[in-house]
C-alpha cells in the first residue's frame, strides 16, 4: 500500500513537471506568436480597398504610358518570417526590417511596385523615363499612388523602402498586432 502511495507522488510529480517544462516548448510557432498577436480576423488576401486602388493605380500609369508590376500583396506571417530571414541567413541583401505580423503587407494592407520597361523587363530604377517626358517614371507612379491615398515607402526616415506602398486606415502595426481590423 505504501508503495502505491509512493508511486501515485512520482506521478503526480512528474505530471506537474511535465506541465511546467516539456508541454510549453512543445508549443507550435502558430501559438507562440498568438501569445503576442492577436490572428483572430487575419485576412488571407488584400483588402479590397487596396485591391481596387491597386487595380486602379495600374490603369492610371498605364494611361501616361507607365507599365507597372505588381510583385508582392498579401504575405502571410511565415512569409514574411521567410523574407526576413533572407540576408540574414544568408549572403543576399536585407530586404525588411519587419518579421511576421510586423509588416502591412502581413494583414492585406500593402503592395510592392515596379516597372516594366518596353522590352518586358522587370526593372526597379528610380530614374527610368520609359514615357519619355522626362520625369522619372518611378516618381510618377508614386504620385499617382499618393494621390489614390497610399503611403510610400519611400518617405520613410530609416529603412526606405521604394516599391513599397501601404494603406493603414488609421491603424498602427500595434493596434493590427492586438487584433484591430479595418472595416
Ligand atoms: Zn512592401
């Protein structure tokens, strides 16, 4: 009988140490950054507002003879985790600053931009004129960007980020992080 009882203390022992040491390392990424981030409502795509000023931006530098390319959207948190890790672990260049659930693109909210020259090439350069009205295209498609009221990356004191351009609604990466959401 009192090796029962001393066995039923060893379990009960290592039931609580399993508790308090194994069970919370064997927590998933996913719920150990919904300790920090709220992802209830997370959208898996872009806000349709965006998506319509997107659509929007396209047509308009098309229409002064700006072809443009849309190469990033919507980034789910692993994404972005896997974008922030290049050119750390590695030897290519830093492309964000921002991991999972620290960057707009991350609830739908931005876009990255650059253009198509006339041979079908993907370029980023700033002082392209492809229309040839001797203003630097890259500019021109971000005034009109502005003008449809996003922000751009490039207006960033620190990291600028130029084919970046994002809409908060209001809404700090904080406030996304603790579960607000556009409308
Ligand atoms: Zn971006």
């Amino acid at each position: 009988m009192k090796k029962l009882l001393k066995l039923v203390v060893l379990f009960i022992f290592m039931f609580i140490f399993y508790q308090l040491f194994i069970a919370p390392e064997q927590l998933t990424v996913e719920q150990q950054i919904d300790h920090d981030i709220d992802i209830t409502d997370l959208p898996s795509e872009l806000h349709p507002v965006v998506a319509e000023k997107t659509a929007d931006l396209i047509q308009r530098s098309g229409e002064i003879g700006i072809s443009i390319i849309i190469t990033d959207d919507y980034r789910s948190f692993e994404e972005q985790d896997q974008l922030y890790a290049q050119g750390r672990e590695n030897n290519s260049p830093v492309v964000t600053h921002a991991r999972g659930g620290e960057s707009y693109h991350n609830y739908g909210l931005a876009i990255d931009f650059a253009l198509r020259s006339d041979n079908g090439e993907v370029i980023w350069d700033l002082n392209y004129d492809g229309n040839g009205n001797g203003q630097s295209d890259w500019l021109e498609v971000v005034d009109i960007a502005k003008d449809l009221g996003f922000e751009w990356g490039g207006d960033w004191e620190h990291f600028k980020d130029y084919p970046h351009l994002q809409m908060d609604f209001g809404f700090t990466i904080q406030e996304l992080q603790q579960g607000q959401r556009p409308d």
